[in-house]
C-alpha cells in the first residue's frame, strides 16, 4: 500500500499523507496546490522515498541480527 495519495481541492492537487490525513510536506514545505504532472511526481518521489527508508530499516535490522 502507498502512503501518499493525490486529492483535489479547488481545482488544483494536494500530496495527502495517508497515516495523518494531512497534506504531506518535504523540508517543511507543504504539498499542496499543484498542477495534476507535479502532484503525480511528487507522489511518486515521496513513496519511492518512504519504501527506500522502509527498506533499509529491514536491512539494518536483518543485518544487525547476523552480526
């Protein structure tokens, strides 16, 4: 399941976060009001970015258990 999901407000996209239902934020930016291509990149970006940090926690705990 993806955590980042697109809503329309207004005519314009908002990257909603699905764990708190609030618009999502890189570097303390909000990401909202975007055209349809940015709001579709930015959701691509953020769930790449969310699985990769998913993963390397299971790495780092696999890893850890081996050692």
């Amino acid at each position: 399941m993806c955590r980042y999901n697109l809503r329309m407000e207004d005519g314009l996209w908002t990257v909603i976060d699905a764990t708190t239902q609030r618009p999502a934020e890189l570097n303390g930016v909000q990401m909202a009001r975007m055209t349809w291509r940015e709001a579709c990149d930015m959701v691509d970006i953020l769930n790449n970015l969310d699985r990769l940090s998913f993963l390397s926690k299971r790495y780092e705990s696999s890893a850890s258990t081996v050692a």
